[in-house]
C-alpha cells in the first residue's frame, strides 16, 4: 500500500510538473504574441494591385497560373473590391477578359524593360484590348522603369507618346513620387500621374508611414496641380528586413493598411492596395521583403482582419500547443525518474527542454512562415542544425549542471578505503611508458613510485621508440640503482604507440599481479595510491579505480594556471556525473585495472590513439564496475604550451570519433551498456561535435556573408526567428560553466575567466580532430610535449595561423555587411552579431598564445584550493 502511494505521489507530480512548464511556455508564446490594438477600416477597399502567380510559379522561370487559377483569384478580390491594376499583358493574355467577367473595372499596365521588341509587344496588346475591353477605363504604359534603369525619361516619353496617339482612355506611368519630381517633364505626356507611395522603403516608421504618404501625396498635387493622381501602389510588407525605423511586420502592415482605410482623406483619391496577394517570387529581384506586400498570402488566406485584435503571428498557439506537446513526455520523464533531484532542480531541466523544442518548433515552421528558396532552404537547414547541436549540448551540460547543483546525495561516491595489512596486499605491477621524454623528469616519477607505501609491486618503465640515447640511459641507469622491482625496457621499432609499449608490459608482467597501474612519465605519486584504492578491488566485479589527474607547478604561470583549472573541471563535475552511473571516461594515469579483467577484453587497443578510454568502455560492455575516488594521489605536469595542448586535444577528438564508430553499434544495438551508460557515451563528445558543427557554421556563415555581399537580394535568409534563440543558447550554456566552477570549486573568477577562455579557445583544434577521426581509420600518437616552448621569431604565430586566418575573415565579413547595408538594420545586426559569436573562438585561441608567452610570476602559495567534491 505504501508503495502505491509512493508511486502515485510520483507520477502526479511529475505530470504536475511537466504540466506546469508546458503551460508557462504557452503562457510566454501568448505574451509575445498579444494581440494589438489598431483602428478598423471604416471604409471599404477600392482596389488591388494584382499579380497572379501562384506559391510555386514564377515568370522568371516560365510558369505561369491557368485561367481557372486567375478565375479563383477574381472571385476572391472582387468580393473586397472593385477595382484592379495590372502590370503586364502578354505574360498573363486572359486576365483582362477574366476580371471582365467579374465586373471589375481594371487600371491595365504594360510592362517595359530593354528589350525594345517585348516592349513593342506588350504596348501593341495593351492597345487592343484597352480598344476592345469597356471594363479597362485606364493604361499604364512601364511600371518604375526609370527607377529601375531600364529606360531613360525620353525613352518612356516616345512610349508614353504612342499610346495616348492610339487610345482615347487615360495613359499614365507607374513611379514612386521622387522620380516625378526629379523628371517633371513626364507629368506633359500623360494624362494623370500614377505615383507609388511605399514608406516602408524610405524607412519611416509605421506610426506615422499613412501620414508621411499623403505628404508625399500634397507634394505632388502642389507640383502638378493640374493633374489627377492616382496611387498605384500603397502598402506595407508583413516579412522583411528592416530598414531604419521601418519594421516589417503583420501587426505593423495590418496597422498600416487599417490607418489608411481609416483616414478620411483615402475617400477621396483613387488607389491600389500593394498588393492583393503575396508573390514568393519577387524574392530573386527585390530581396525577399518583396514576396510579403499581399493582404493574402500565396495559399489567398486573409493574412489580418479589417477589424479587431492583431495578432502578430496567427499560427502562435499551434506552435505553442506543438511545443508543449512535444515536450510534455521527456519533461514527464525526467521529472519521474530524478527522484533524488530537488522539485527546483526537476522544473530547470523540464524548462530547459521546453525552451529547446519551442526554438525547434520555431526553426521547423519557418517554411511555413516565409516564402524560401531551395537557397535558403540551405542556409535555414545549416542553422536548424546549429540550433540542434547547441540544444542538445545545452541539455546534456544543463544535465550536468542540475545533478551537481540539484542532487540531494552521490550514490556512488567512493572513497580512499583503509589499507590491507602487507601480507594480504595484492601484487601490482605498474607500467610507465616514455617515449622522448625528459629524463629528469620521468625519474621523478621513478623516485616517487619507489617511495610507494605498499610492499607488493613492480614497475616496468617501458620507453618506446626514443632514439637518443641520452634521453632512455638515465632512466635505464635509476632503474638498476633502485634494484630489481624497478625494470627498464627499451622498445625500438615497436608498434602500436603508447598501447603498443603497454602491451608488451603486459606480457613480461610478474605473473603474480592482481592489478596493473599505468602511470604517465611526468607524475609525481602520492606514497598511499596503492594502499588506498587497492582495497576497492576486494569487489570481484571491479575492473577499473580511477583516480583524477591533478597538476604541479602551475600556480607562478598565467597559462598553467588556465590549463590546471580547465582541467580541473572535467575531474570535479564531470567525472562525478559519470561515476554515478558507472560511465567512467578512463584516462591513461592514475588507473588501476584488474589484470584478468584486461586480459579478458584483449589488452590495450593499438588501433586508438585514446587507448584508455577505449579500454574502459570495453570494460564497461563487458559488465565491469568502474569506479572514480576523487582523492589526489599524483600530480603532473601541464602542457607546456598553447600548441601541445592543442595537439593533446586533436589526439583527444580524432580518438573519441575512433571510439565512437567502432563501438555505435553497442551504444545503439544490442549489448550489455544499460540506458544510462549509453547517454553518457553518446552525449559526452556532444561538445566536441558541437565544436565541429562550430567550424561548419562558421565557414558557411562566411560563404553567406558572401552571397549577401554579392547577391544582396538573392541572399536574404530571415535569420531573426532562430539567431535570438541561438544567442540566448550560447549566452545561458556559457553561464553555465562558471557557475559550477563556483559552486562546486573555490575558484577565483580570474581562475574561473581562464579555464573558459582555454576550453573556448581550443574548439578549432578540437574541431580539426573531430573530423579527421571521423575520416580516417588511423592516427598518430603524439605525446604531449610539458617541459618546453616553441623557440625562433614567428614562433608565436605558428600555433594559431588557422585561428587567425577564420578572425580576419569573420571580421572582415562582419565590416563589410555594416559599410553596404548600414548599422541600423536588425537584420544586419543579427546576421553580424552570429559572426561576432563565431569569432569568440578564435579570439580566445590568441588570449591562450599571449598567455603561454607570459612569464612566470613567483607566489608564497596558489589562492585557489579545491572545495570538497560533492
């Protein structure tokens, strides 16, 4: 019965929680999407300007609407309006007769270009239907042809002239009012001015746009008071880019248009609502505010009511419901199954999956919402992807971060165990291998495993393949000062790297060891390894202790300082997380691994140069218990400089990606890794592969920015919907880190600024590794240098050419987009501010050089100390 109870209590506030996010969300999406308050039309509407091309036609490709199309679209308008304009006449031949049948009284227009013969053409249909159509009451001869360079004021006169000589009804030409002014001699050879009053254009905003245009209108009545005008086109887009104070919009165009409707003057003058319905085809010759000007859309649903509340996406509570949804089982999941999280700590990762699938769902519908080419179709499904890839990292780090900050107690916390007395210790033999390192510092190492408090052990020190003998004799030499326990074998022309080395050692291992310890060639051993975590192996099904690396002589040198503490967070957060659910990422130092155990699963894996974690892994599917004790019992040494860390890290990737596609099939297949093991294999280089897509993105960002220079209206990619998203993203999973620094470390925030720098500043390296991994079967293993720098005059430089070399043209993209398209644009900005975010990555590779080149600052002592892990 308590059980019952138990379970029910659980499943109702997990449902209650879950429940709650998705409303709020919902909640938010209403918020941002209230409906505004704008006049209603008091009159009804005169007249459209009118295209007919349907969502998928266009001219510039030749495909053209039938008669039953244009026929559906008459039907529509004349039930709004009675009066039309069109623009062309050999490209649409029937619409005339069309909107004739519907009693629609039509503002007929050719259109005029270069090409003299189609101009010839199109003047001469214009002529016979106007002659033969009662219901045509009017002509335009060309539609912004000068504004548009096709023709010359005199070029347009000599047409002007010809049909006002062949036709008895009014003749006019279609230009905004500018062009009227600039050439007042067109106002002599037609009979009434069409002008178009588009504000949008010239950047005003939309509250005072319906005044701004019948001032515009006045300016023009007072130039040529003698002349009717009539406005061909009046409108505002619903999509587009902004340009200065002008922000397209639905609300803004449904506020334009109901103002207009409104205003008592509109009564009074002839006009043409721009337009009738959207054309996604307009995007390839004006940019793609073009497609958005339609009081319907291509699919002809009215886009806003004439009357009422406006609301700024129609569709929002769809998606919001969608969102909610989509989400409501994963939340329900995750609020289920974290029992041991605190109910705060449940509703920050159910809200942070709910923000994730809300910007999905935002990045899925907008197809739905605009007008895309196959173009942009491309550059949408690119930041899909980031988005993606930035939400799934950001779960698995919010993951992280909530058990650290959330959990009430570490189930599988272990601890340094009280040791066996000597006669029941068992035999350990402890393998080193070096390879060109330096030898004062591997007898360090030597010195310190001699000094063991633990009676039952050997050490092989296993150099591999160095070739100068002043380099292996020292050591050769401390190993017979040290007796018999200390072995030394020089390994020339071996194989298989540093798993290679091991391998051998396993088979001159003293056939009485339980355990084999690996030990890196710069570590220096705490005297009680051994005799504290030997005890943990009395458990028959352990395979593996792991202790954390942990770093000396880093405290004087601004560089170190950032490698120790930088490191220092995967062995205080993230090994914590992993430990819980025996998940461990072994690391090749400070390991203990039972002998049979690692002779079981077939030794050291030469075909990885990540031989450790691949060992533990294998260990893991085989069933072994793996265990993490965060105690220090050895320190090494850091990196020496910015470009051994970044070979460490390349190695580091390009053998996760070995890893990860030789052993997918048991992370998704059928094997003995239960479900939590299989999340944490598979989101643990989530990082790292969201480092790669950082590079991809960053290079398609440039080819972008390319396209936008170069084909500005071809290139118009609405980025708004998912750029604030993506910002928002890296800013809360940037948070995130120094937060946990913080709470779980006692790290000073100049500590805590450098660890982040490194770890940004390595995402190149990373990335390089990541692909290569995924591309090539084979790596070189290549030891991390930790005693040197690089030496000689571009020294400095070498290291990040590649990093600096993306800065530049980043930057470079960044300052031209400002000079040809202008600050004020949000568009713009936007599209900037994702390019300043790819550059954040190569400025702190330059950060990590400069801070290599520091030099040392001698201190009594480092004012960093851990905090107990928790």
């Amino acid at each position: 019965m308590k059980n019952a109870a138990s379970l029910t209590y659980r499943l109702a506030l997990a449902f209650a929680i879950a429940a709650l996010v998705a409303l709020a969300q919902y909640w938010l999406w209403q918020q941002f999407n209230r409906g505004s308050e704008v006049a209603g039309a008091t009159q009804s509407i005169k007249g459209f300007a009118y295209n007919g091309f349907q969502r998928d036609q266009s001219p510039l490709l030749g495909t053209y609407p039938t008669d039953a199309q244009l026929g559906s679209d008459l039907d529509l308008l004349a039930s709004a309006a009675d009066n039309l304009r069109t623009y062309g006449v050999t490209d649409l031949p029937s619409l005339l007769a069309i909107a004739g049948e519907r009693d629609l009284l039509v503002t007929a227009g050719a259109w005029l270009d270069r090409d003299k013969e189609k101009n010839d053409r199109e003047i001469d249909a214009l002529v016979e239907a106007a002659r033969k159509m009662r219901h045509v009451e009017r002509v335009m001869i060309g539609n912004e042809s000068i504004l548009r360079g096709d023709l010359s004021p005199e070029e347009l006169i000599v047409y002007l002239d010809r049909a006002r000589k062949e036709l008895r009804k009014p003749v006019s030409s279609a230009e905004p009012w500018h062009v009227w002014l600039k050439y007042p001699e067109l106002a002599k050879h037609v009979d009434y001015i069409t002008v178009h009053l588009l504000p949008y254009h010239e950047g005003v905003p939309v509250e005072a746009a319906v005044n701004y245009a019948f001032e515009r209108y006045d300016e023009l009545a007072k130039t040529f008071p003698k002349k009717k005008i009539v406005v061909g086109e009046i409108g505002w887009p619903s999509k587009g880019p902004v340009i200065g104070a002008a922000v397209p919009s639905l609300d803004n165009e449904a506020r334009f248009i109901r103002e207009f409707l409104a205003n008592p003057r509109t009564a009074r003058i002839d006009y043409f609502l721009m337009e009738a319905i959207d054309q996604p085809w307009k995007v390839e010759i004006e940019g793609w505010a073009g497609a958005y000007w339609g009081m319907f859309n291509a699919d002809r649903q009215p886009k806003f009511a004439l009357e009422g509340l406006v609301q700024r996406d129609p569709h929002w509570s769809k998606k919001a419901s969608n969102a909610g949804v989509l989400a409501l089982l994963p939340m329900f999941l995750i609020a289920f199954f974290l029992t041991d999280w605190s109910i705060a700590g449940r509703i920050f990762l159910a809200g942070m999956i709910q923000a994730c699938v809300s910007t999905l769902i935002v990045g899925l519908n907008v197809p739905v919402d605009y007008y895309l080419t196959q173009r942009d179709l491309i550059g949408l499904g690119m930041l899909i992807a980031a988005t993606g890839m930035t939400a799934a990292v950001l779960l698995s780090h919010g993951f992280e971060f909530g058990e650290m900050l959330f959990k009430d107690k570490w189930r599988r916390r272990f601890m340094p165990l009280p040791p066996h007395a000597p006669d029941e210790q068992p035999f350990v033999s402890i393998h080193l291998a070096c390879h060109n390192e330096p030898p004062e510092m591997v007898i360090a190492t030597i010195d310190s495993l001699a000094a063991l408090n633990y009676a039952n052990f050997e050490v092989l020190i296993l150099d591999n393949n160095t070739k100068d003998d002043a380099l292996w004799k020292p050591l050769e030499k401390r190993c017979a000062e040290l007796g018999p326990r200390f072995r030394f074998f020089h390994l020339m022309n071996w194989p298989g790297f540093k798993a290679g080395a091991l391998n051998y050692g396993l088979k001159v291992t003293d056939p009485r060891a339980e355990v084999v310890g690996v030990v890196d060639a710069d570590y220096v051993v705490d005297p009680e390894w051994l005799s504290c975590l030997i005890p943990h192996f009395d458990k028959p099904d352990v395979a593996v202790v792991q202790a954390p690396q942990a770093h000396r002589d880093w405290e004087t040198q601004p560089f170190r300082r950032m490698c120790n503490w930088e490191f220092d967070g995967f062995f205080r957060i993230g090994m914590h997380h992993r430990n819980e659910r025996n998940a461990l990422i072994q690391h090749g130092t400070m390991t203990l691994v039972r002998r049979l155990a690692l002779e079981e699963v077939g030794g050291w894996s030469e075909w990885c140069i990540c031989e450790d974690t691949e060992l533990g892994l294998r260990l893991i599917e085989k069933g072994y218990d793996t265990r993490y004790v965060d105690h220090i019992l050895g320190r090494g040494l850091t990196p020496s400089d910015f470009a051994a860390i970044k070979s460490q890290r390349f190695r580091w990737a390009f053998g996760a990606m070995q890893i990860l596609k030789n052993h997918l099939p048991h992370m998704v297949g059928r094997s003995t890794l239960n479900l939590a093991q299989r999340y944490h294999f598979l989101t643990g280089w989530f990082a790292w592969l969201g480092d790669a897509l950082q590079l991809v993105f960053a290079f398609g960002s440039l080819i972008w920015t390319l396209g936008i220079l170069a084909f500005p209206k071809a290139f118009g990619l609405p980025v708004t919907a998912l750029a604030f998203p993506i910002l928002g993203f890296m800013a809360f999973k940037a948070a995130l880190g120094p937060i946990l620094y913080r709470r779980t470390m006692d790290c000073p925030w100049r500590d805590i600024l450098g660890a982040s720098i490194l770890s940004v500043g390595l995402a190149h390296s990373i990335a390089r590794g990541v692909f290569a991994g995924l591309a090539k079967k084979k790596g070189e293993f290549v030891v991390t240098p930790k005693g040197w720098k690089a030496k000689g005059a571009l020294a400095f430089f070498g290291p990040i050419r590649e990093e600096i070399g993306m800065l530049l043209a980043l930057i470079l993209g960044a300052v031209s987009l400002v000079m040809t398209r202008g600050a004020d644009n949000l568009e713009t900005q936007l599209w900037v501010g994702i390019l300043c975010l790819q550059c954040i990555p190569y400025v702190a590779s330059i950060a990590c050089q400069v801070a290599a080149y520091m030099p040392d600052r001698q201190t009594a002592e480092s004012d960093c100390k851990l905090q107990p892990a928790h």
